[in-house]
C-alpha cells in the first residue's frame, strides 16, 4: 500500500491532515505534472498550496506543520495530496540531508481524489 496524506481546509478556515492509503491501479484524471528539487535543509514558511495537487515525494524527508500545531512527517515515496488552497496554510522543513525531489500532479477540485482514510 502507498500511504497518503491528506492536507485539506477544515469548516474552521484552518488546515488540517488526515492519513490514508491510496487505490493501486486505478486511473485518475490529471491536468500537469511539474518537478521541483529542493536542496537538503531547505524550509519553506507559511503558504496555501497553489491549486489541488498531489505532491508525490521521491527524497528527502519533510515535517509539515500546520498553524494549529498540528504535524506530520512525509517520506520517500509517501504522497502528500493538497487541498488546502485557502486558510491558515501549511509550512514544512527537511529533517533529514538528502534533497527534496517530488513531482506535482494537478486536479480539478471536482475530480475524485485517490485517498481511503485510516480507520479511526
């Protein structure tokens, strides 16, 4: 199974995440796949995320944190699905020494998401 995170607004106007797994051979609908490098020890401060998107990380290791304390860690080869285009945003640091290399995969906000939720 490849875990995934959900980061998403909330009803409060708050980021918030939720952790989950993603379906394996399914398709779904895709706009642009872009690739970005970070360099080891890089941080990015408070930000919303650009539009929907999942952000499938190939290195490095991140924590994120969100403005309510609230925090996950993200690994090689884990998928971070953001949805969190308003609100009280997200920020994320390297906690390990390699670079962060990831792809963005964009979505329409009404197209379905691949993400199933950890049972509570």
């Amino acid at each position: 199974m490849i875990k995934a995170i959900k980061l998403y607004t909330g009803p409060d106007g708050h980021s918030h995440f939720i952790t989950g797994t993603l379906v394996e051979n399914e398709l779904h609908k895709a706009n642009s796949i872009r690739f970005r490098e970070s360099p080891a020890g890089s941080s990015y401060d408070w930000h919303n995320a650009p539009t929907e998107q999942y952000v499938i990380s190939l290195t490095g290791t991140l924590e994120f944190e969100t403005r309510l304390g609230e925090k996950f860690i993200l690994k090689p080869g884990e998928v971070l699905i953001a949805l969190d285009t308003t609100g009280s945003a997200h920020r994320w640091q390297m906690i390990d020494d390699q670079p962060w290399k990831r792809a963005y995969v964009a979505f329409d906000k009404n197209d379905e998401i691949n993400f199933i939720p950890d049972e509570a």
